[in-house]
C-alpha cells in the first residue's frame, strides 16, 4: 500500500513586499512561482527533475495550468504549498497543487500537465516508462481534463513586450510564469486597477526565447460571468505561442 504522506511535499513561503502588487496583495506571478518551486523541490526529492532528466537527454516542459485563487495573501503572510502527481496519461504527466494558510483555509487550487521531451529534437517522449507508478496519487485538486482553449474571435485590446534575459530558465525558453504575467500585463489598464485574475488557464503551445517580441490579444467578455480570452504570439518566429481563458474579480469580491 502506498505511503500517501510520501507522496506529497509540503513547503511554506512567506509573501515578500517585492511580490506584492499597490493594495499588499500577493500578484498571481508570485503565486505561481510558490508552484513552480514546490514541484522543483518534489521533483528533486523523487529524482524526477530536470537534472536527472538532462542526463538521459531529456527535460520537463509544461502544456497546460489551471489555477484557482479563492483570495490573494497579504505581504508577509505565510503561505503553504502541498503539491503532487497526480496522473500520467501516454505524453503527459499530472501535477496539482493546493495553497492554504497558516490556519489551513485554502488560498488557492491548481492543476497542470507536463511532457518530457529531447534536448536535441524537442520531441516529446512517452511519460510511462520515465515516471514511476509509485509517485503517483490519483488526486486532483481541480478536476480538469485540459480541453482545447478557445481563440480570440474580436481583438479588443492589444500590448507588445519583449522576452528579457531573466524570463529565461534552465532549458533557456521563457519560464512558464512569465505566461501568466503578460496575460496579466496585456489586460486593458482600466481591469488592472480595479480587478484580479480569480481564475486563469494557460495552454503553452511553443517556446520563446530571449529578444523575441511577444504581442498579447484579448477579446474581452461579452456579457457578466463571460471569460476573457487572449492569445499570446511570437511576432518573431511567427508562432502562436499560448492561449489563455480566465476570470477576473472586482478588488474584494475574491475574499481578499
């Protein structure tokens, strides 16, 4: 029978004042990261990482994120991030998270899906033989079976950055975070300043890399409770690089 305490790993991180947007609330990129960096710390533990893995030629790259935020922590607040495996499916291996506080009321709830693909080709490989069955713990935090996201039908909004050097992570592509703040930073200004992200899915469809130029479209909800929907190219390569659907609340409605 399975150890199940073992197969989860448990991490706290406190909000600092650099992650925090004007109002003292944790952004969605820093509690993004908070993920990113539990799963790198499970991943080592396990041996699964994207050390062990560079030396068979091969690495972790993300498909798809979905996350949940039930209220955005204040600056210095302790935050607790559990996080497993929680599948494999042919290509694709399962990742969820849960982030509570320290009185153990949820944060926030995701899920992700990840592939292993070649160094070299960048093709992806079968995920069975390379992830134990051991590891796995068929738990979601969110029920998702990662559906095709929607495209931008009418562009309402327009914005334009360029990939810096320190978007870049160990496989030299943009890190996976640095999704979620252009879909963030592509928003008109008037939804900045008056809302938050509640909820927001990522399907990551091809990589990119320093200096490229990155535009983000959105098209914008055509009635209350309607999404928002983006599509983040690479004016460089020409290649559509993320679609996104997420769901904003007004500045308290979220619980924080």
């Amino acid at each position: 029978m399975k150890n199940q305490k073992r197969l989860f790993l448990t991490c706290d991180f406190e909000i600092l004042s650099i992650e925090a947007d004007y109002l003292g609330r944790a952004h969605l990129s820093a509690l993004m990261n908070y993920l990113q960096e539990a799963a790198r710390r499970h991943s080592v533990r396990e041996k699964f990482s994207v050390f062990d893995l560079a030396e068979k030629g091969l690495t972790w790259v993300v498909s798809r994120y979905h996350v949940l935020v039930d209220r955005y922590p204040r600056m210095g607040e302790k935050v607790i991030i559990k996080t497993w495996a929680s599948g494999k499916h042919g290509y694709y291996a399962l990742r969820d998270f849960e982030i509570t506080d320290s009185g153990g009321k949820r944060i926030a709830a995701a899920t992700s899906s990840w592939m292993i693909i070649e160094l070299e080709g960048r093709r992806p490989v079968r995920v069975e033989n390379l992830f134990p069955d051991e590891l796995i713990l068929q738990e979601r935090a969110l029920n998702d079976d990662f559906p095709t996201l929607p495209i931008v039908e009418r562009l309402d909004h327009k914005t334009t950055f360029r990939v810096l050097f320190e978007d870049l992570d160990y496989n030299r592509h943009v890190n996976n975070v640095v999704y979620s703040r252009w879909a963030v930073e592509g928003m008109a200004r008037e939804v900045l300043f008056a809302s938050r992200p509640r909820e927001l899915e990522i399907n990551y469809r091809s990589e990119a890399f320093y200096g490229d130029e990155i535009e983000v479209i959105t098209q914008n909800p055509e009635s209350p409770g309607d999404p928002w929907i983006q599509q983040i190219y690479s004016l460089t390569s020409g290649k559509e690089v993320a679609r996104v659907r997420s769901r904003w609340a007004v500045y308290g409605a979220e619980g924080g």
